[in-house]
C-alpha cells in the first residue's frame, strides 16, 4: 500500500518516510557507529532534501560525495539506493541497499527500504523479515510497522495485521495512513462497521488519501454495495493513477459487479505492470473461471501459487477449475489443501469447499 500524499513519522525517531518518494533516510531511526565527517554529514543532510523535492541528480551527487568524505557512511549508501529505486532500477537499489546494511547492520530505514523493494518484486516473506529486523533495532518504528502490517494482510495473516496496526493507531491516532490500512484489514475480517469507523478517521485527517479511499471501497464491494464501491475506487486512482493495489481493487470491483469482459481487460493492463504480485493472477484466475475458460483458471492459479506457495484462495479457484475439466482426483486434493490452508475467517469458503468434497468429487 502506498501512500503518495502523507508524510509518516516514526514515533521514537526523527525520520521522515512515504513508500512512494523519500523513505527513511539517517535522520534518527539508527545511527553508523562511528561519528562521520562533518562535511559528510552537510552532504547527506543536503541529498535528503533534493530527494524530497524530486530532485534525483541532484540527490546522487550529494550522497556519492558524502561517501567520498565517509566511504563507511551507510545512511548515504541507503540514499543512493532511494535514487536507484525512484528510477525504477531496482537491481541497482537492492545492491545499495544491502551495501548499507553491510556497513551497519543496525541501520533500520536500510531494512525498511530493503523491504520495500521486496514487497514490489513481490517476495513479501523476505520483505516482511526485514520490517522485522527493522522493529527489532527501534520497536518504535512506526513505518516499519506500517509495512509490516501490510504485508502481514498480503500474507494472508490477517489478524496478525490487524495486531499489528492496532498497536500503530494506539501510539499514534493521527497517522491516516494507519488507519487506513488498519480500516482495509477489519473489512477482511468482516467488521464493517469498525472498519468503517477507521477510514472515517482517516479521512478526517487526511480527505484525499487514496488508501483510505480505497479501504471504503472494499468495506462497500464487501458490503454488496458496488456502484459506490466504484466511486470510491476511481477517487483513489485518480488521485495516483499509478497504484497497482487500486488498479487490482477495480478489477476485483468490476468482476464483482459481473462486468467480466471489462475486468480482463483491466487485469491484462496489470500483467505487465505488476508481473510478481500474485494477487492479480488470483484475479485472473477468478475471472477466466466465470468467463468459462478453465484451462486458463488453471493456469493463473498456477502462476499465482508459484508467486505465493500459501494462497488458500487461489488454490480453491484453482480446485473449482479443475472441476469444471472433469479432472476430479486432482481436484480432490486441491480441495483438502485449501481446508488445510485456510484460516477460520474463511467460514463460507470453507464450507463450500467441505460439501463439495463431500457431495460433488468422486474418489
């Protein structure tokens, strides 16, 4: 979940963090042991700032010479990774990033940054353990715990998220970025109401965050409520029209309303955005079973369980396809997997899956 408009701040430290431009950056999460040079220190304080004003050029060679001033000065190692990420060179970011966290382990916003990129190459498990590494350095981080929410819900452990933000909106309520994301996980849960409460909240802090926008529009799609649901979600994109998470809402709110021609098309557009992010083949995958093309169905529930190996969701559309081909022992096992998987909030699912394996495949 990105957070385009809202600046975040750590609860215990000094730094200033948004997952969509400038993230965490040596102001005080976690320190290089040694006192660097003063002149490195104007440099990365100087690369900061051109950073946060959009300034890329401008931000590299503030950090390139801080280290030529301090080549032990991790926080600017982890700067120049921020370049490379703002430009979309990921390889370059992951080697400055852990360049960063060979010079100080204990770097936290290195941990944070490294995590980022992660959860976009969409290998949440690694990600998550380094938001855990983060929490460990400064359990005060509060933009480590923000992503570590995140990626707890991506996971599917979705009470875990929801500790994990309850604790984030206790220690700091006027965070709408928090609430957010806190308002889209209890909608998961199935308390509409509670989480309606906390995009209500968020939006009082912060009227035009996308997050929060669409959090609402998933509390109405899961409400039955679709046409609203669309309002909402086309609030979130218009104001960051190049959110994958808002671009996949949509698409699940057009499938949703029975618009399957329109939600492959939007998906199609998604493929080739976000390639590593199981949850748009899970999509996929739930469309193609309802446009009756199961071999496809298969397949994308393939694609989304090499992506993510614990996808309950995923594997039970996979079983229904796997039905529809008539290739029943395979289906079987699917289904045994899925109650296996499946976490109790998944009540009707479950259920579903229970009585066909009971009723519906021959052994």
């Amino acid at each position: 979940m990105k957070h385009p408009s809202h600046q975040a701040t750590p609860w215990s430290s000094g730094v200033a963090l948004t997952f969509m431009g400038v993230l965490a950056l040596g102001a005080g999460c976690a320190t290089t042991p040694a006192r660097p040079h003063p002149r490195a220190s104007a440099l990365q304080a100087a690369g900061v700032d051109a950073l946060a004003r959009g300034q890329l050029e401008s931000a590299a060679g503030h950090f390139a010479l801080a280290l030529e001033y301090d080549p032990h000065l991790a926080e600017a190692e982890s700067g120049l990774g921020l370049v490379a990420l703002r430009r979309g060179d990921l390889a370059r970011a992951e080697e400055d990033f852990r360049t960063a966290l060979a010079l100080n382990e204990d770097l936290a916003e290195a941990h944070v940054n490294l995590a980022d990129l992660l959860m976009r190459r969409g290998d949440d498990e690694s990600a998550l353990a380094e938001t855990r590494a983060a929490l460990a350095i400064d359990p005060g981080y509060a933009d480590a715990r923000l992503l570590a929410g995140e990626l707890l819900l991506r996971v599917g452990r979705t009470s875990d998220a929801h500790w994990e933000l309850e604790k984030l909106c206790a220690a700091y309520p006027r965070r709408a970025d928090a609430h957010a994301a806190n308002a889209l996980v209890l909608a998961r849960l199935g308390r509409p109401v509670a989480a309606g409460e906390q995009v209500d909240l968020a939006l009082a802090i912060d009227p035009d965050l996308p997050a929060a926008h669409r959090a609402r529009a998933e509390i109405l799609r899961r409400t039955g409520e679709l046409e609203e649901a669309t309002r909402e979600i086309e609030l979130a994109i218009a104001a960051n029209p190049g959110s994958i998470e808002d671009r996949l809402s949509r698409a699940t709110i057009l499938a949703a309303r029975g618009l399957w021609d329109a939600a492959a098309r939007a998906l199609a557009d998604l493929v080739s955005a976000a390639p590593r992010q199981p949850e748009v083949r899970f999509v996929m995958a739930f469309v193609a079973l309802a446009r009756g093309q199961a071999e496809a169905a298969v397949q994308d529930a393939d694609d989304a369980l090499a992506l993510r190996a614990h996808y309950p969701e995923a594997r039970l559309v996979r079983a229904q396809a796997l039905l529809r081909l008539a290739r029943a022992d395979e289906a079987r096992r699917e289904l045994g997997r899925f109650l296996d998987e499946a976490p109790p909030t998944m009540v009707a699912e479950r259920a579903q899956a229970a009585q066909t394996l009971a009723n519906n495949v021959p052994r």
